[in-house]
C-alpha cells in the first residue's frame, strides 16, 4: 500500500457535513429498539470513570460527548475532516467538555503510544480506509491489556463473488436517506471476512457480532456492480487477547 492508493476524500467537505447531519441527526438519539445504533449504545459501558478513550472519526463529537459524559479520563476524538473536527472542536467548548480532545488526524497514519488506550470507539469510520488492516493493527497496539474495540461499520456480502477484486479496487458510491433527506456518501467494500482476519491478526478477539440490515442506505443507481454486492451493518465488540 502506497499514496497510489484509492483513498476517499472530499466527501465530509463543508457543504456534505451539514448535509450528513442534516440527514442522520445532529446529536446522539437514545433510540430504543432493534436498530445497529442503539445496539451499539447498549455496548457503550455505562461507566468509563478514569478511562482512556478514542473515537475514531468522530464527525462533529457526538458520541465523543456520550462518552465524555459517562465519566471517561480523556477522549480523543480523530477525524480526517477539517469541518468535521471544526464542528467537534464548538462542541466541546459550547459544551465544556474538559475531558474531550479533538486532533485532526488520518487514521491511515496513526501514531498511538502502545498500550495508552482503554477504549476504542468507531462508528462507520473503518470503511473509509482502503487500509483496513493495517488500521485495526495500530488501534490494537494501542490498547491496553484487556482494553475494548467498540466498531459500527458497513459489511458486503459478493452476491457475485467474480467481481470481488474489482470492487475493492475502488469506493462504492453510496445514498444515506432518512426520511426526505439524503446525503451520498462513499464506502470501501469489506467483507465479514475481511473484517475477522483484520481482527484475529491484530490479536483482538471478537466477544460480539451482530448484523443489521441497512435501513437507510442504498447503493447509488448507474454503479457498475450494483447488482454483484450488498450491503448490510455490522456492530463488534472486539477485547484485545
Ligand atoms: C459516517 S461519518 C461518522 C462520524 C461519527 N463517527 C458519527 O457517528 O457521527 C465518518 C467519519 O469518518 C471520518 N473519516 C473518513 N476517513 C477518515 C480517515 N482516513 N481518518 C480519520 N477520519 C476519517 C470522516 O471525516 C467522518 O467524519
């Protein structure tokens, strides 16, 4: 892997993160219910006094403030995205998140001391690297002995498994509809394959899996493998070995 790499840039612009928010919520909803996000939150621990926290891609800091909230030492929360940590950034000071820090940061290139990590958060970040293993190698360095992955991701099963490689060899343009609003994001195409051995070689061992059905998502029409692919949601509690 190189800086030839397909990479996805572009999309948490300015003009598509209000329009992403204005699609999926500014603020963490409590949603009760079958759904990925509430199954996520019910895997958040209620306490995480004197943690240590990451929240990888953490957007404009919503859940970074969950998190804060229930008690955390520090959360960093690390996104690509200029407006995005810009957006993370007024949160914290508006709402005096002391224990929040914000860094703008490629996950492609994280430089985490080893073991200086409690808990890793990612919510449908881990799709946006083409570099999927590599990532969950230096999350898993970073953690601490016993220390927690929390992951909330999109998951691709090859309908037509003739086109594997040529799907991953670029982005999945993707549409985020909740109600009449939508937003059309991107995604690199994993499979739960894919995700298990990142995993396993990181030393990380999978406590839970859970797949959800993608409500709100749709691949856009006109893709050339529209019909090879699907996607679903997958949530994993991941424990490091
Ligand atoms: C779907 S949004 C999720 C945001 C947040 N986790 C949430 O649930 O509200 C994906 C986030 O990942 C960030 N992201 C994408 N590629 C990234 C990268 N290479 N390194 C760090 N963050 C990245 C985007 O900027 C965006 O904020």
């Amino acid at each position: 892997m190189d800086e030839t790499d397909p990479k996805i840039t572009g999309i948490y612009d300015k003009g598509t993160v209000e329009q992403y928010y204005a699609t999926v919520g500014k603020d963490v909803v409590k949603e009760k219910g079958e759904g990925a996000d509430a199954f996520l939150m019910g895997l958040i621990p209620q306490y995480l006094t004197g943690r240590i926290v990451i929240d990888l891609g953490c957007g404009n800091g919503r859940y970074a403030e969950v998190m804060s909230s229930r008690g955390a030492k520090k959360v960093t929360g690390i996104d690509l995205s200029e407006s995005m940590t810009e957006q993370a950034q007024i949160r914290k000071v508006e709402k005096q998140l002391d224990n929040v820090e914000i860094v703008c940061a490629d996950m492609d290139s994280l430089r985490l001391a080893s073991g200086s990590v409690d808990l890793v958060f990612a919510r449908f970040s881990l799709m946006y690297t083409v570099k999927l293993a590599q990532v969950v190698t230096s999350l898993s360095q970073a953690l601490s002995p016993k220390g927690e992955m929390l992951v909330e991701t999109s998951v691709v099963d090859f309908v037509d498994p003739t086109h594997e490689t040529e799907v991953k060899k670029s982005s999945v343009p993707l549409e985020l509809k909740v109600g009449e609003t939508s937003v059309q994001i991107e995604n690199f195409a994993y499979s739960m394959d894919d995700y298990l051995t990142a995993f396993h070689q990181a030393g990380l061992t999978v406590e839970v899996s859970k797949r959800f059905p993608p409500h709100n998502l749709s691949i856009v029409d006109g893709y050339k493998f529209k019909d090879a692919i699907k996607f679903g949601y997958v949530v994993f509690k991941l424990v490091k070995e």
